[in-house]
C-alpha cells in the first residue's frame, strides 16, 4: 500500500499516520498488548481479519523518500500520530 500511494504523491507530499502502538517496555507495554489482544481477536472474529500484528510503516515510509517530523503519543502510547514529509 505505501508504495501505491507513494507513486501517486506529490514531491513535497504530506504523509500523516494515526495508528495504534506498542510502547516498547514497562506497564505502557504491557497494557498495549492486552488492548491489541482484545483488538485483534474482536476484529479476527467480526470480520474474518486475517493479521495477527500491527506492521509499523516507519521503514516503508522511509525507503520511499519519507522522513518523520512529528510525532505525538496518547494514552500512555497506545495510539501515536506521525507526520512524514516527502524529502525529494
């Protein structure tokens, strides 16, 4: 998908990502995961969600001409907002 919508931005685009995270240690970490768990299994069963793990985007943005220039985290990092400028 990144590289679809890569293709058809501008030179100067704007990319923002708001997704869920996974803080990486501590009590946020592990209330992340039980957040996700509860997640991933609702959705699983909904509506037949075959992934099983968030996929951080930061290094596909990156290898199409994206650099990270903001980031902002909520709710103990469960959910993180990044804003991606095209570099060239």
């Amino acid at each position: 998908m990144v590289a679809k919508l890569s293709a058809s931005a501008t030179r100067d685009a704007v990319w923002l990502v708001v997704d869920f995270s996974l803080p990486p240690q501590g009590l946020a970490h592990w209330r992340a995961r039980v957040i996700h768990a509860l997640m991933y299994g609702f959705f699983r069963i909904a509506t037949a969600l075959p992934a099983r793990r968030q996929t951080p985007p930061d290094n596909l943005l990156r290898a199409h001409g994206f650099t990270l220039e903001r980031r902002q985290e909520f709710e103990w990092g469960l959910i993180r907002a990044d804003v991606w400028r095209r570099t060239g």
